[in-house]
C-alpha cells in the first residue's frame, strides 16, 4: 500500500521528543491504513509543515517548546477545518482534556498507553467519532454534574413543560389546530407558544424547530 492509496491516513507526528516521535512512529507505521508523512519539534513547525504537506491527521503533543499542542492545534483547524487532531500526552489532566476538546481535537490520549489506544484513537478521529480514554469520561461526567449542582441548567430547560409540549407536537408534523384539539388549547395560545419557542431558541421555522427537537431528545430523527 502507498501513501497515494486513498485508504491510507497521512498522518503529521508533533513531540519535541525525538525518541518518543520515533517510539510513537513505529506504532503507527506498523498499520497499513496508516502513515506518518511529517514530523515535527514543536507546534510552530507542525504548522509549517501542515502547510507543505498533505495531511489528513494532525498527532500533537500537548507540552512543547515555542508553540504548544494546544496552540497549534488551533491554528491548524483553523487553517484545514477538515483536518482531524489528536492530543498527545502524558499528562492525565482535566485541564489539559478540556482545553483540548476547546481547540477542537478530536481525541486525547495518554502517551502510557499509545500502544494500546493511539491506532484506535487515529482510526475513531476519521470517522469524525470522538476518542476518550476512560478517565476523561469520568472528568467529562463529573464536570456536568457540576453544572447540574451549580444550577447551571441544560439548553432544553429554558423551555416551559407546555412549550415543550408544543414543541413535540409541530416537529411530529402536527397542525396547529391538531395541536390546540390535543392539549386543549385554544389555535391562537399555539400561534403564541410557537411564537414563543421560536423567539427563545433564536430559530425560524418549523424546521428547525423540528431539528431542535430531534438534537433535545423529544422526537426520534
């Protein structure tokens, strides 16, 4: 397989480490669908090369000289949105993990365990899938019953119980008439609950009330 085959994953490797990019290029080399096209000292020079090169995954270490991981990963979304970015670290850190997802990666995965995760981590991150190992779900859950506690309520919450109601009844293609015949209302309280709705979830139309309500859970897509 060569690296013009459009199966094969090109990959830009970041760590100021020459020996940990050498240990981490082995692991991926090894694969057929994968192959490590650049390497990189810091995140100044991934980005240079991700310039230079065709790369379709961006593998950045997120402690590194002049221009760090998390930086970089940044601006090289920033310069290819399609360009799909791992974390690399050894660092199990919550602080890291979020800053992270904020940059946009796609996975984070820990440098003691690369052996084991980082195929499928590169494998997940072109499936456009996120990769976590399992102590960044349990910061991911922890963070949100922290919210939870903190009263900072889901999105879904700004609605009433009738809105919501209302709500599920136009995305399941309900009339307005339907709709006041169903909750016993009259056709002119819907006018205003949709009315309602549409100015709370800043949308326009019945579509993307619809959209709204499948990604809030109230209808099946």
């Amino acid at each position: 397989m060569t690296a013009t085959d459009a199966t094969v994953i090109r990959i830009l490797l970041a760590d100021d480490h020459a020996l940990v990019r050498r240990g981490v290029r082995l692991i991926l080399d090894r694969e057929p669908d994968l192959q490590v096209v650049a390497e990189a000292g810091d995140g100044a020079e991934a980005i240079a090369l991700a310039r230079s090169h065709e790369v379709d995954l961006a593998v950045l270490d997120i402690a590194m000289p002049r221009m760090t991981g998390l930086q970089a990963a940044r601006e090289l979304i920033a310069l290819q949105p399609d360009l799909r970015v791992l974390m690399l670290t050894m660092h199990d850190n919550e602080q890291y993990f979020f800053q992270a997802l904020k940059a946009g990666a796609s996975g984070y995965v820990l440098k003691s365990v690369a052996d084991r995760d980082l195929i499928a981590a590169c494998r997940a991150a072109m499936r456009d899938e996120p990769f976590l190992y399992p102590g960044a779900i349990t910061a991911l859950i922890r963070n949100y019953l922290d919210r939870v506690r903190q009263g900072e309520e889901p999105p879904e919450q700004v609605l009433t119980r009738r809105e919501e109601e209302v709500l599920k009844l136009v995305a399941e293609g309900h009339s307005s008439k339907e709709i006041a015949e169903m909750l016993f209302i009259s056709i002119k309280t819907v006018h205003r609950h949709r009315a309602n709705l549409l100015h709370k979830l800043g949308l326009r139309d019945r579509l993307e009330l619809t959209r709204y309500a499948i990604r809030a859970g109230l209808v099946e897509p």
